[in-house]
C-alpha cells in the first residue's frame, strides 16, 4: 500500500509514525500482547495532554487500563500516583497486579490495617485513607502528580459516598483526576461537574462490551433465550421470545372442570394431565441440577447470585449431598496445595471452628461460596481459585458484584427480589446490570451468559425490560459531618469552607435541577411586566385600586366562610339533641321532607346506647321517611339547623329490613305529623353587614381615582391575571429557595452545634476541636465528647474495646426484643453513660435541627457487639467467642478491623496525660491476634 502512495503522503506518514512513537502512550501499549479499544486509547491521549478523565464503561470492559497510564505516566514524569479502590479487597488485589508489572519497590499499599512501602511513587489505598491524609496535610501529598478513583460511581453509597467528594473537592489543583465509573446515565452531568471543581476534565463515554451477553432463561429443562433474534432488531426493541411468553400464560391458566354429568369424569382426569405435563416443562431446577445444565451446555464457570448468605452456604451444601464434581484428580490436588499454602499462618484449633474440612471439601470438588460472613482468607482463596479455574461454580450474595475481578463465563440469578434491610424488593435495572456484568471474560470467552431461573409468577416482558434498561443514575449522597466541619474550618475557616461545600456534586445536582424553574421564574417575570403595563390606568395607581379589591373580597370570602362554619356547628348541635321516636322534617337532599328518627347516629365516645360514628363524620341519624325507606342521613343534608315537630312511640316489634313494619310504622308517621308544617328557617343577618373592615374598604375602593375610570373592569382583567402569575411565580421561588444552598444550612447548624460545645469559636478550632478532627466515623462526635468526660479513663483494654466497639458495631438487622450481653461492672457503667451522653447530643441535634433521617447527625449506639470484644481482647478462643456471638467469623473479622481503626484514632486523639491512649494501644494488641491478625499482604 505504501508504494501507491506518492513521495508527500509517504513522509507525512512517518511523520506521524514518528510523533505517536514519541508519546509516552506508544511504549505503554507495547506492555499488553493486546490492542487497546478506542475508548481507552482516547482517555490515554486526553491524560497525556494534561486533561483529567471520566472513563463511563461496562463492567470488565477494561477501563482500569487507564488507570495503570496514569501510574505509567507518573513513573515516567518522576512524580507520585495515589491508586484509590472503595474496599480493601480491591486493593489488596490492585497492589498485587501493580507489584507484578512494576515491582515491590515501587508500589506501596495503604489500607486501615495494612502499611506497606507507603512512601513508594505508587501507592494503592482505600478511598478513606487519602480523605484523611487530605485533611492531616500529610507530607505523603507532595510531589503527587495524579491520582485514580476506581469505582468512583460509589459516591452514591449513602454511608460512605460523602468520602469520594471529599477527596475531589480538597484534592489540590496541581493533580490531576482519573475517574473510573460503570455505566452510568448521567455521565455527562457527572462530568460537568468534575469540570467545575476539577479543571478541564475529558467524559469518555462507551457502551459497547468487548464480550457479548446472551440473556437466558432456565425452566425446567430447556434453556429459553429471553429474546428473539430478528432482523434489525437490537438493544430494548428486541422482542420478547415467544416461547417464554406462551410458558407465562400456561402456567397462570387453570383448568376449568366440566360439570357435565356424563362426561365429568373422562374431562377432569384429561385436564388433570395437560396439567402435569404443562407443569412439567415449567418447573424450577435445583442448585446442583442447574449446575450439572451448566456444565452440560460448556457455560461454567458460572457465580450464582443468592441475596442470602445462609442460601450460598445451603446451596454448597446440596451441590455436595448431590455427589456434583466439577475438578478431576489433577486438579483437587492443585485445590489442596493452594488451601493449604494460603492458611498455612492459622491455627489448627481456629481452622477446626471455621469449617476449614467442609469447606476445602467443596473446593476440591470445585464449588464454593463467597459473601461478607466469610473470613477474609478464605473468600480470597476462593477468588484466586476461580480466576485459577480451579473453582467453576461460586454461590455470592451481591456484594462479589462491586469491584472484584472474578469474572466467569455465566451468571445466574435465582430470583429478581431481594432484602434491602426494610423489606423484599425487585432488583433495579442498575442492579441487574451490575450482576449480569460479570458473564464474559475478556480474551478467554467468545461470549457470556446471564441465566435467570424460572420462578413461579415469572413475567418475562418485566425481566426484558430489566435486562434491556441501562439507567444507573449516579446520585450524591454528600452529607457534612462533625468531624468535616472541624476539619474544613481549621484549614479555611468557616466563610470559605461553605463556598467549597456549595461545590460538592449534592449541591451540584441541587441546582441543577431549579434550573427548568428558574426558567419558569424568568418567564413569568417577563409575563408580569406585560401584564402591569396592559393594567396601567390614565387616572391613577391601579395596582393599589387592585389590592384594595382584592383585600375586600378576600375579607368578604373569609366572612362567608365563618359564617358557613357557624352554620355547621349549630346544625350538629342541633343534631346532637335529637332522639329516637322524633318526628322532623329533612330540609334538603334525596331524602327531604318529613322522617321519623330510629337512631340518632352519635358519634364514638357519645352513643348512649346507640351505634357510633368517628366524632368527624358528626351525628348521621337513622331515619324512616314518610315513602317508607330507611336511610342513615349525613350532615351534608341539613345545612341549617333541625328540630323535632313532634314525637310518636316505635314499637319495639319494629324490624328495619321488614317492607311490612316499614309499612306500618310509615303509614303511622303520616298521620300523626303529615298535617305538621315546618317553621322556616330565618337566615341570619350577614356578618359582613356590620363588619368595619369591609366598611373602610368600599368607603377606600370608591374614594379612588381609577373607580370612575370608564376602562376599569377591563384592566381588572389585566389585574387580576398578574396577580396570579404573581402568586404561582412566589411560589416556584420559594421551591428554588428550598433546594439552594441546602449542604450550606446543614453545615451551618452543624458548626452552631459545634460552636455550643466549644468545638469551635467562631473561625477557630478549639483544643476539643482538634481532637475530634481525629475522629472518623459516624460517632465522631460521641467519641470526643466520651474523651473529654473522662468516661473511659481507669477502664482495662478489654473494657475499653467492649466501649469503643458500640461505636462501629451495627447490627445487620434491628433486634430489640432481647438486650445485649454486657460485661460486668466499669465497662457497663461506661457504656451506660456512652448511651446517655448520646442521648444528649440527640436532643441536641433535635434543637440545631440537624436530622439523622437526612443521613446527618448521630445514630444510638449499638451495643451489640460489646460482649464479643470484650471476650476476644481477653484473650478468649476463637471457637468460644464466635459461639456466645452467634456470629459468623467473616463478620467478627471484619467488625473486629473497624474496631481496630476505631482504637487507633482513640488513641491518637486521647489527651496525653490520662490513661485511655496506653490503654487503647493495649486493646489493639488485644484484638489484633489468631484470624483477626491474619493478613494474605505484607
């Protein structure tokens, strides 16, 4: 082809040969043995032109690629790269891929527990260690040139969400941003705001999967495609498969059975068999049937979503009862060598407790679980096993969903609805996306498969729809908290520190959406002044002629009213006095005329007797009418008040449903009171009559100069439509105002809280200020008013992780049918008073109106855990501990880490000459033992 070319084409393209080889872009793509997909080679080009990025791609798409540029161009330009992941996991894997590429020397990790190489040139971290080296002006942020937030999109989680704008916001100039998100529907506005806060930010945007999803459905024992392939058909207007549909509909037909005498029987038992074999293509395969199908059809490995841990554990354990084996001998022997390498560092006697046998038993065979109940070790074994292929089939709860690179060949769903911690609720289409997203590995599979099992009520347009929708807005949970609002005030003092919170991505999206408002807003105003030009009047101010009338019929209107009022009460009071055998006379209604009282109707509370009503229905009496009909009256049929014109006896055969004794009483009624002519009614003189308001106000209205104008009906017109447009325009600015600078009110209340507790005066951070700026967590603010009491001073490190455990410790779902097992004597005096200065605060809060509702404020502390830390830092075993826990070693692993992080902030922030800060550091060597101190990094 270069021959064809003549001598200036050939030299312009080796000179554009030779500009790309000169691009650090060009010898970082010779690391991959594959080529980079556009998307990624954009957002390389953008980062090397000293732009940041926002890289929207689905899931295994390979947007960390750009991510790595970003670490190769710091390494090259001398400078530092921060690698951020929302969860240690992630980072501990991202440490271990960076280490591989470019050696331990150059790569640090930085987690809650895990320090290592921290000074390095590139160093991976959770989210919240950079946050809080943000705010301690750490000597590690200089020279730092770039920094990656992988999984960015967190920033909607409604607990730790604040955390990623944080570090955006006080990140300085100088760095520049990568953003790593899944496909998110918002991307753009994302973008612009990053543009905003950030400088010049490039939004890379793509859809496309570099593996194909197949959608599927299992019934029985067929595999369905969820949609049907035709011709020019693509994306959410693909059509549903109608094989599926047909299945919907047989199985929510029942068979009608024949009452024909002779032939009823022969019909029912052949209803009876269409039935069964209906059934039987319909049915729900088990766990290890689904598995075997799997296997059968070349689709494993595969993760099974469960939203249950107790389910992942149930579904290994019929996969094993079933005899399924998915490794050969070779590889159950490669399965027993990586286990026992990777547990190698804890005790026989803590391997015994968690199940170690059973659980590398299903290993071998291929089959594993992995949710947050297990222990760390052992969901990072399963997770190198399945990547190994070593494991085929992983039973996960959602959580395996969130970052972690274990992607297979399918995904099953079991069902569509799952626990949210409040009720059962349908999945979004967020995610099902982010479920199914696992299925197809990149340079391994052609393409993947999500597989949802048949379940009964199953309603395949609504699974279609899920699996065809891609809306996953990114939504700010940014909250302010005490220990932000110490933190910004030292460092920029309070005018500045409401300026950068007015730039958080909340209030971001806050004003955006008044923007259509506001639009309206400027609309009307144009309205308005039309309108006040077409009402002008030649004699005089017809706005003022305007606000008289209207101040007159709105007096006029609230007299009227009253008087309607007053009517009501003394028609019920009439009402009220009313008794069995009254002979009246119903003024209005379908009913009107005369009517012989059976019931009074009272309302509850006043029946005497008598069937009774809410108090505000008012008394609905029983009656008969002279046409005999027995009917219960309502308030609404006597708009003036009713008196009795006679009485007569009922007899007490009277039977209400008898037509004979509505008769007869009826017929009695007529001629006892059908001579009787009610008195009228006098309609009371208007109030408005004698009323010196309404006086003034015609005296004024004909006094005014535009009365006599010959136009003035005409421009009254025009009056009135802009007071209108008046009214409906206060109205949106009063919603602008409502949805504007709401982060910055929540801050000011906070900081008047603050201010009250001398945490802050003013523009200063006090001593108590300092320390709670060392604080993280939800209960910042209980923890340093607990060290400033001296609440914990003189306590044992046990007792004292027992009292700091109820500030990390929430229990997953809320029991408060049985109080908590507490240790004995000063460690439950403290954590008593821990509840009661809680109580405090709450009020507090209550008075500043800051809301826990809004995700603001401190929530009561949970006692739950107390008893578990309290044993585990005296130095009881494993198995004993996790039994009074009746917990999971997963997640006392994982409570015992925050505790940890919680205890090491204690006693950085403890005032030097009491006792807490030496009895907190004994309390971590206390917890930081057997499984809680066994670590796969460092």
């Amino acid at each position: 082809m270069t021959e064809d070319m003549s001598p200036a084409e050939r030299y312009a393209a080796a000179k554009l040969r030779a500009a790309e080889q000169a691009t650090a872009l060009a010898p970082f793509r010779e690391m991959y043995d594959f080529g980079l997909d556009p998307f990624q080679i954009e957002a390389c080009e953008a980062l090397e032109a000293g732009k940041g990025v926002l890289v929207a791609a689905p899931t295994g798409s390979g947007k960390t690629i750009v991510g790595e540029f970003a670490v190769h161009l710091a390494l090259e330009q001398g400078r530092k790269c921060f690698y951020t992941t929302p969860i240690k996991a992630l980072s501990n894997q991202k440490y271990q891929d960076l280490v591989k590429r470019y050696g331990a020397d150059k790569v640090g990790l930085l987690t809650g527990d895990n320090s290592v190489n921290s000074e390095a040139p590139v160093v991976v971290m959770t989210t919240e260690v950079l946050r809080n080296m943000l705010y301690a002006g750490s000597r590690s942020l200089t020279g730092l040139g770039y920094v990656v937030m992988d999984e960015v999109h967190y920033l909607s989680d409604r607990f730790r969400g604040a955390v990623w704008e944080e570090v955006i916001i006080h990140l300085p100039d100088a760095v520049t941003l990568v953003s790593l998100s899944a496909t998110v529907s918002n991307a753009e506005e994302f973008g612009d705001w990053l543009d905003t806060v950030r400088g010049d930010t490039e939004v890379i945007v793509s859809e496309h999967r570099p593996v194909p999803l197949w959608q599927h459905v299992l019934a029985g024992r067929r595999i369905y495609d969820l949609f049907e392939e035709r011709e020019g058909q693509s994306g959410s207007r693909r059509a549903v498969n109608p094989d599926l549909e047909r299945l919907a509909r047989m199985e929510n037909s029942r068979p009608t059975f024949g009452r024909d005498k002779r032939r009823g029987r022969t019909m029912r038992e052949a209803d009876r068999e269409r039935e069964r074999r209906q059934r039987s293509r319909i049915w729900t395969p088990s766990r290890p049937e689904v598995i075997d199908r799997l296997d059968n059809e070349g689709l494993l490995p595969a993760i099974t979503f469960i939203f249950s841990r107790a389910g992942c554990e149930a579904a290994v354990q019929q996969c094993l009862y079933s005899g399924l084996r998915l490794n050969d001998q070779e590889g159950r022997a490669e399965v027993r060598r990586i286990v026992e390498a990777r547990t190698a560092g804890i005790a026989d006697d803590d391997l015994h407790v968690l199940g170690y046998f059973e659980w590398l038993e299903a290993l071998e065979r291929g089959i594993a679980a992995h949710h947050a109940g297990m222990l760390p070790t052992f969901k990072e074994v399963v997770e190198e096993l399945f990547v190994k292929g070593l494991v085929k089939a992983v039973f996960a709860t959602e959580t395996l969903a969130l970052g972690i690179n274990m992607p297979a060949r399918s995904v099953v769903l079991e069902k569509l609805v799952k626990w949210n911690g409040e009720q059962h609720a349908d999945i979004t289409p967020g995610e099902y996306t982010q479920l199914t997203g696992r299925a197809g590995r990149r340079g391994i599979d052609i393409e993947g498969h999500a597989v949802v099992l048949w379940q009964r009520g199953m309603d395949p347009g609504a699974l279609a729809g899920l699996a065809g929708t891609r809306t996953y807005p990114l939504r700010s949970s940014f909250k302010p908290s005490y220990n932000m609002a110490v933190n910004l005030v030292s460092q920029f003092g309070r005018h500045r520190s409401r300026e950068l919170l007015e730039m958080s991505f909340a209030q971001f999206q806050a004003d955006k959406s008044v923007v259509g408002i506001s639009r309206q807003v400027q609309k009307n105003e144009e309205g308005l002044t039309g309108y006040r030009g077409s009402m002008t009047c030649h004699l005089g101010d017809f706005e003022e002629y305007s606000r008289l009338r209207r101040e007159l019929k709105d007096r006029e209107t609230e007299l009227a009213r009253q008087g309607a009022s007053q009517r009501r009460v003394a028609a019920a009071a009439a009402l009220e006095k009313l008794k069995p055998g009254d002979v009246i006379h119903v003024p209005t209604g379908k009913f009107a005329g005369l009517a012989l009282v059976l019931d009074p109707g009272m309302p509850s509370g006043r029946t005497n007797g008598h069937r009774g009503f809410d108090a505000q229905d008012g008394p609905r009496p029983l009656v008969l009418t002279a046409e005999r009909q027995v009917k219960r009256l309502a308030s609404i049929d006597f708009p003036v008040p009713v008196e009795a014109l006679d009485r007569m006896r009922i007899p007490k055969s009277f039977n209400a449903r008898s037509p004979q004794s509505r008769r007869d009483l009826a017929s009695a009624l007529r001629t006892k009171a059908g001579h009787l002519v009610p008195s009228r009614h006098r309609k009371p003189r208007s109030v408005a009559a004698d009323d010196r308001e309404i006086s003034r106000l015609r005296t004024a209205l004909r006094a005014h100069p535009c009365h006599g104008c010959d136009e003035r009906e005409d421009h009254a017109r025009w009056a009135e439509r802009y007071h209108r447009l008046l009214r409906d325009t206060r109205q949106l600015e009063r919603r602008i105002e409502g949805r504007t600078n709401t982060i910055a009110r929540t801050f000011d209340r906070i900081c008047a809280l603050l201010t009250e507790l001398d945490y802050l005066e003013g523009d200063s951070v006090t001593d108590e200020g300092r320390r709670l700026a060392r604080l993280y967590g939800e209960l910042d603010l209980l923890a340093s008013e607990c060290l400033r009491e001296g609440v914990w001073e003189g306590l044992g490190p046990a007792e004292l992780a027992a009292c700091a455990s109820a500030l990390v410790y929430e229990a997953r779902q809320a029991d408060d049918a049985v109080a908590p097992k507490l240790p004995a004597g000063e460690a439950r005096d403290a954590l008593g008073e821990m509840v009661r200065i809680w109580g405090r605060l709450d009020a507090l809060e209550e008075d500043h109106r800051i809301n826990q509702a809004e995700g603001v404020g401190q929530r009561e502390p949970d006692l739950g855990f107390a008893w578990a830390a309290y044993r585990w830092a005296s130095g009881f075993g494993l198995d004993e501990v996790l039994r009074e826990a009746e917990m999971p070693a997963g997640d006392f692993v994982r409570w015992c880490k925050q505790l940890l992080d919680v205890l090491g902030q204690i006693a950085a922030a403890a005032p030097p000459e009491g006792t807490v800060s030496r009895t907190a550091r004994r309390a971590m060597d206390g917890v930081l033992r057997g499984v809680v101190a066994y670590s796969s990094v460092g």
